[in-house]
C-alpha cells in the first residue's frame, strides 16, 4: 500500500499512460496515411483499367465504322448490302456505368466518348428497329461521328490520359 504514495509509482504509471498515448496517435496518424495511399493506388488502378478497355473498345469501334464507310467510298447511293452485319461493341462502355472508377475519367473525354456510342448506337437502332431502312442516313451518322471523334482528337487524348494514370500507378511501385 506504501507503494500507491509514492510518487516514484505515480510518475511512472503517468509516463507509461503518456507513452501509450502517444504511441496510439502516431501508429493512427501513420494508418490513415498508408491507407490513404492505397485507397488513391486503388483507386488509379481501377481507373487505369475502365480507362484503358474504353480506349480500345472505341479504338475497335472506329476502326470498325471506318471500314464500313471506306466499303461504301464512292458509290453514289448505299444499299443495305454494303453495311450488312454493322454493329457497335459498347459491352465496356455499357458495363462501365457500374464502375465506381468512371467518373475519375478527364469529364470531356468521358462526354466525348458518350457522345459517339449515344449518337451512333442511336442511328444503328433505328436502322434496326426500322427494317434497315435508309442505309444511306445510317452512313451519314456514322462518318460524322468518326470525323468528330478524329478531329476532338480523342483517342490520343484518352492514350495520354491512360499514360499518365499509368505512370502514377507505376511510380508507386505497382506493374500494371
């Protein structure tokens, strides 16, 4: 009992009290930092690759309209025919609207890219949906589109985008 008046006892007990204080602030302060940094890893990560599948699906799909119109190049009139079996592949970009990452996308080339699969698959349904009526409108859209998506310069600017989240991804010590 003579122990508890002693001040030898108190001063430790209050030391050892502050240390472990101390000690539980800087190991919370350097948890929230370490798990910082992983959230913004995972989240480029993940950004990288909504970013990087949108990119080649677009690159897959302009390619794909600009074989359909270099099919139809200097016919006077354009007959179904001509563009039999024309589709677009939105399987990324559809699933892509589920993705917590796909707003982290530069917002005009998101809009950029939006705006192609809403124009052109707009015109491909109601080419469909209409019986494959006026193969020749269809084709009006769609080179409009693909001269758009060229001169917004788009798919460079996603490739410089995808690069650049790449590289931070990478410069944290992550292969992608």
């Amino acid at each position: 009992m003579s122990e508890l008046r002693s001040a030898a006892y108190w001063v430790g007990h209050l030391l050892t009290t502050v240390a472990t204080i101390i000690g539980i602030y800087l190991a919370a302060i350097v948890g929230f930092d370490v798990a910082l940094k992983l959230d913004i890893l995972d989240s480029d990560q993940g950004t990288y690759y909504v970013a990087e599948s949108m990119y080649q699906e677009l690159d897959f799909n302009v390619k794909n309209m600009e074989s359909y119109i270099e099919n139809i190049e200097g016919k006077q009139y354009v007959f179904k025919e001509h563009i039999a079996g024309i589709r677009l592949n939105s399987y990324v970009f559809d699933a892509a609207k589920f993705s917590q990452y796909t707003f982290e996308i530069e917002p005009t080339l998101l809009s950029e890219v939006s705006n192609f699969y809403f124009t052109v698959g707009n015109a491909l349904d109601t080419y469909y949906d209409g019986g494959q009526q006026s193969p020749q409108s269809l084709m009006t859209i769609v080179k409009k589109e693909v001269e758009r998506i060229k001169q917004q310069d788009t798919l460079a600017r996603l490739a410089l985008f995808n690069k650049a989240v790449a590289q931070s991804v990478e410069e944290q010590g992550v292969s992608l």
